[in-house]
C-alpha cells in the first residue's frame, strides 16, 4: 500500500470527522451485539419452562416480550449510527475525491507543454476521473466497512471464547484458510486492476480522439473501419475485464463455504457438548450460530475491500506517476513587475525533446516596445518556435532571452503571460457562446468592449447575422464557425486583453487579403506601445512591419525591411514576386 501513503494527507486534513465516524461505527456495532445475548436468554427462558416447568407461562411470555423489545431497540439504535456513520465516512470520502481531482488539476495546469505532447488526452482524463474514483473507493467504503469488521472481530471472538471457548476454537478454524486465500487473490487483483485502468485509459483516448475527430471519418468514409477498431478495443476490454472479474468471482464462494463450515462445527461440535453437559442449554449453540452469521458480512467484506484497496493501490500509482512528474518550467520566486515589451535573442538555439528536432540554431535578434517584427520562412522553419520562446511554453536549448533586460527564466511567468496576448496558427475556441470566447482575454469584459473587438478583428458583421448574436453557442473547438472566423474571433480574445505583447502565429491564413489588410490596418492603430511579433507565410503581413526575419531550417537568412529585402536576391524576394503574380493573375 506504499503509492496509497500519499492520501494520508487527505485523512489527516479530516481526521476530526473520521475520529467521529469511527467512534459512531463502533457504537453501532456495539448495539448489533445484544441481540445475540438477548436471543440466548429468551430461548433459555423457554427451554427452562418446557423442561423444568420452574416458571408460569404469563412470566414466560412477559421475559420474552421485554427481551424482544430490547433486540428491536438496539436493531434501531444500530440502524440509526449506521446511518450516521455513512453520513460521516462516506463524506469524508467524496471531500478527498473533490481534493484530489483538484490537486491532478492544478498539477495539469502547472506541468509542460512538452508533458502534454508525451501524454494522450484520454489516458489524462481517465486519471482523474476514473482512477480518482477507485482512490475513493478506498478513502470510504473501503475504510468504513474495514472499521466495521475489526469492531466486530476485536468484541465478538472475545465473547464466544467467553461463553464456549472450545466451541469458539472449532468455529474459528477456517479463518486462518480464509486469510491464506485472500493474500494469494488479492495479489493477482493487483495485477489485472492495473491492467483494466490502463485499458480504460485506451478507451477514453480512442473515444475522444474519433468525437473530436468525425469531420474527418465522415469525410473520408471510413465509419466502418472506425468501428471495426472500436470492436476490437471493446472485445479487448471485455477480455481485461472478464479476467479481473473470474479472480474477484472467487471471493464470495469461499467466504460463504467457510462460514458454512463453521456452522457446521457450531451445530456438531455443540450439539456434542450440550448432550456430554458441558453447554448448559441450547440457547448457547443458537447464540454461536447467530454470532458466525454476524461475521459473515464482514468476513466476505474483507476479500471485497482487498479487492478496493488492491485496485486503489493500482489507480493512485498511475495518479502519482503523473503528480510527481516536475514541470519542465517553473514559475521563478520574483515579484511581479510590468512588462513593458522589449524582447532580445541572443544565440538562442532549441531542440524538441520528443522529436530530437533542432528548430532554432543561433538566432538573435531584438524588438523594442511598439514595434513589430515579422517572421517569414518555409514549413518547419522554426517560426512558431521563436513564439513559443516568448511565451516561455520552453525554454531554449542554448542562449538567451531576455525581457526588458531580464533573463526570460527570471521574469515571473504569472506577469510574463498575462502580458501576452497570442493567436496561435490553430485557432481554438472553446464550447461557449462566442462572446465568452473573447472574454477569455479579459473576463469582465462589458458587451461594448467585447464589440469592439469584433469589429478591430472584422468579425463583427459575421457575429450580427447568426440568430443568437454572440450569445451563439459553438460546437467543441469552434466547428460551428468557419476557419476564417475562427482566427478572427481568436484575434479578438487576444485584443480584447490589450496586452503588452502581442504574438500572432499565421493567424490571417484563412481569411482574404482585404480583410487581411483592414485587421492589420486595426491592428496598427492600437498596438502604437505594444510588442507585436508575427509569422505568416504572406508576404502582405510583413511588409508594413519594423523588421523582417527570414528563417530557413532554423537560421536567420535574411533580416531588413521590407523595401530592403525586395532589393536583394533571396528568398523573401523570391516570395514576393510569386505572390505579387498569383495576386496579378487572380
């Protein structure tokens, strides 16, 4: 249970409630003990007036009745701190449920964009949903029925040897089998639980990535090639589960064959001690049959809760896989000052891990506040990966960045960030209404600033025509809105926010020149202070900016204005000229 150790945080944090919970568990097991007793003193009290005839019937009757009212009594007193005992464990473990998934959460957010190019997005949903949940399992019933069967364990066995104790050594004997065969299970549990939460892993990414992905089944016609896979994975699952679900079968059988074992001791074994005098009465042998049936439930509860705690144990080794994983950029102990957007490489190279590409080799260059600098060059260049540097997503393999002056690994990334207002080359909008979409840039944005910045990005018109305005609700990733429209309402969440920075990643791909030029022509307006960088494959967004960059397999081939590149062979003039005559022809 060593990877089970990390949520003694969570039963310290509630430990009041769970002393509680406990103290409640044991008073409602402590009632579930007098019917036995009472059983007993009423089947003597008959036993005694048919053999002996020593009392009248009248007081027959009135023991028994006073003896059936004390056992529905306790039953309802036992009935009632069982409840509260569900109230108070079981709750506790939902509070540990809601933490965790917090804390996965928040480790999410703080890990590497590098992390999430390892890691396949269902395999991290299934983490903290359903791995999270087995933990659960552990955090209450597990724990609640565990507390359960030592109470009963710790005050009936006393008790029978109390009462009969050679009777209560042959009742006991199949217990030690029983632990025997629980160890031996629970291992192979272990095992094949892991193997399930991984399958299910597999699952939630398959499944995700076909709903995120059926334009393109639809598209291409490949529904039943989709569906053979999904078949296989099901069959593969049912075949993991099945093989968990043969172990787990085994449990209640055995505990329920032992248990009728042990009755069968209790009535041999007593019934030869009542004849040979030395059980007084029949009473006793009735009182053991109803103690070994009290055991039952927690007997069989125990194989049920190894099964939890095994695959618990198996759900937080894969959540602390992922909780212990260091962020490969860390957020430096600086106070958080302005940024006011000057941006220098120096000698700055990178490498992609999970790739082993080299995306920059050497480059440098500088940008002041309220300039803006374009960067152009073939696919696979490097130019979202200058961005990228910006936003500090990685820091560089080699060289240095600095803002304003300051080593990039200095500035407080909080600052850092919220200073950046950046479009990426893939336009993401979120399942919202698209006025919530551009109030991700600034979230008490009024409705006229949200307007505005429609109208600066020109989608304002487009908005105004659907039916619902901007309280237009869109599909998952934005399907609902066309390319075009998506990278503007993208270019609006980053306007809206006004920031110092502004980091736009081939952002006018999908839209035409004209409206190229009336949000480039916007944009010029409001960015007079503002750091503005942007990639593009068009050479009409870059030739009004300050500086011009040329990358080419990651080296800076050509920098300059615009006037001064179309002056020198290479391949900006090159570009240029191809579509100055594309536009020509057109």
């Amino acid at each position: 249970m060593k990877e089970l150790r990390y949520i003694n945080k969570f039963f310290k944090k509630y430990r009041w409630k769970l002393l509680i919970g406990v103290i409640i568990t044991i008073i409602a097991r402590v009632f579930s003990l007098v019917m036995p007793e009472y059983v007993q003193y009423s089947v003597d009290a008959i036993e005694s007036y048919l053999l002996n005839n020593t009392q009248d019937l009248d007081a027959v009757k009135a023991t028994l009745l006073k003896n059936i009212l004390i056992i529905i009594g306790s039953a309802a007193l036992s009935a009632l701190f069982t409840f509260l005992m569900r109230q108070t464990i079981i709750n506790v473990s939902r509070y540990i449920e809601f933490d965790m998934k917090n804390e996965v959460f928040d480790q999410y957010e703080k890990l590497s964009l590098g992390f999430y190019k390892k890691n396949r997005t269902g395999d991290l949903m299934n983490r903290i949903s359903e791995d999270v949940g087995k933990v659960r399992m552990y955090g209450g019933p597990a724990l609640m029925y565990s507390i359960q069967t030592l109470t009963l364990f710790a005050c009936v066995i006393p008790l029978m040897f109390y009462t009969a104790p050679k009777l209560a050594l042959y009742t006991l004997i199949p217990l030690p089998f029983l632990s025997v065969l629980i160890y031996r299970i629970s291992r192979i549990i272990h095992v094949r639980s892991t193997k399930v939460q991984e399958f299910l892993s597999e699952l939630s990414t398959f499944t995700q990535e076909t709903f995120s992905g059926v334009s393109v089944i639809k598209a291409y016609g490949i529904e039943g090639r989709i569906n053979g896979e999904w078949n296989t994975l099901a069959n593969k699952g049912k075949d993991t589960s099945m093989s968990l679900a043969k172990v787990n079968a085994w449990f209640f059988p055995l505990m329920i064959l032992l248990i009728g074992i042990s009755n069968l001791f209790v009535i041999y074994i007593g019934g030869i001690q009542y004849i040979n005098g030395e059980i007084a009465t029949t009473g006793v042998i009735l009182k053991f049959i109803i103690y070994v049936n009290m055991l039952t439930w927690p007997v069989a509860t125990v194989g049920w809760v190894t099964s939890i705690v095994q695959m618990a144990e198996a759900s937080q080794k894969r959540i602390n896989e992922f909780l212990q994983e260091e962020p490969e950029i860390s957020n430096p102990e600086t106070p958080a000052v302005d940024i006011e957007g000057h941006i220098e490489f120096r000698n700055v190279s990178f490498t992609y891990d999970d790739t082993n590409i080299t995306a920059l080799k050497n480059v440098s260059f500088s940008v002041d506040p309220g300039e803006t600098l374009a960067v152009i060059g073939k696919t696979g260049a490097g130019k979202s990966t200058i961005l990228e540097l910006v936003a500090r997503l990685y820091d560089p393999t080699q060289g240095d960045i600095l803002i304003d002056g300051h080593p990039i690994q200095e500035v407080n990334l909080d600052t850092l960030r919220e200073s950046i207002g950046t479009v990426p080359q893939d336009a993401f909008l979120f399942s919202d209404t698209i006025g919530n979409n551009i109030r991700f840039g600034k979230a008490d944005a009024s409705e006229q600033e949200v307007v505005e910045a429609a109208k600066m990005a020109a989608v304002h018109n487009n908005i105004a025509e659907f039916t619902k305005g901007y309280n237009t609700v869109l599909g998952e990733r934005g399907i609902t809105l066309s390319g075009g429209q998506k990278q503007r309402v993208s270019i609006a969440r980053a306007l809206i926010k006004n920031p110092k920075i502004y980091l736009f990643d081939d952002c006018l791909s999908a839209v035409d020149t004209e409206t190229e030029e009336e949000i480039l022509g916007n944009l010029k307006r409001v960015a007079n202070s503002v750091t503005t960088i942007i990639v593009s494959h068009r050479i009409s967004s870059a030739k009004n900016a300050d500086k011009i960059l040329v990358l080419d397999n990651g080296e800076i081939k050509q920098q300059g204005t615009h006037a001064q590149l179309i002056s020198e062979d290479g391949y900006y003039k090159e570009l240029y000229l191809s579509q100055l005559s594309e536009k020509e022809n057109f």
